[in-house]
C-alpha cells in the first residue's frame, strides 16, 4: 500500500511536470491536461474532494483524452468521489465532449 508521504512526493513531482507542460505545451495540451488529471487523482487518494474535482474539471475542459474521459468513473484512484453528485456531473460532462472525438 502506498504511504502519504508517497502521495506527497508524487505530488510534488507531478506538480514540477505540470508547471513545465502548462509553460511549454499550453494550458489546453492533451499532456497538460492528462498531468492535471493526475493530480486529481492524488488528491481524490489524499480524500481532498474539492481538491480533486477541481482537478478534474480543469482536465477536462482542457483537453483530456477523450478515452480518458469516457472511463474516468471507472478509474480506482477515483473511488473516493463515488456518490458525490458534482462527480456524477463532471463525468457526465467528460463524456458529453469525448462523444465526438470517440466517433472517429
């Protein structure tokens, strides 16, 4: 089982790629979006849920892999937002803008 403290430095060094991919790739890049979409999962593991669903929205409107999207409710690190109506939302949003980008 993974330690807190191991989520921390996790944290922290995805925290580093993220700021480095949102300078270099942009804010809305597929990598950028995927990084945040880590660190929501962390969060969600941490049991920081407004953390975690900020995260999330954050990815998804900007540019989260429509793959990933569309099995974000399935993702175990995302068991702890479970029940919580905005994610049933969020997720419903996420596959609403993938739906498109799947069809292809």
């Amino acid at each position: 089982m993974i330690s807190l403290a191991q989520y921390a430095e996790a944290e922290t060094l995805l925290l580093q790629a993220h700021e480095i991919q949102s300078r270099v790739l942009g804010p809305n890049n597929r990598n950028t979006a995927f990084s945040t979409y880590n660190l929501a999962c962390i969060a969600a593991r941490r049991n920081q849920r407004d953390e975690a669903l900020s995260l999330l929205q954050e990815a998804v409107d900007h540019g989260l892999s429509p793959n990933q999207a569309l099995h974000m409710e399935k993702d175990d690190n995302l068991k702890f937002l479970h029940g919580d109506p905005r994610f049933d939302t969020l997720v419903a949003h996420a596959k609403e803008r993938a739906a498109p980008a799947a069809k292809k």
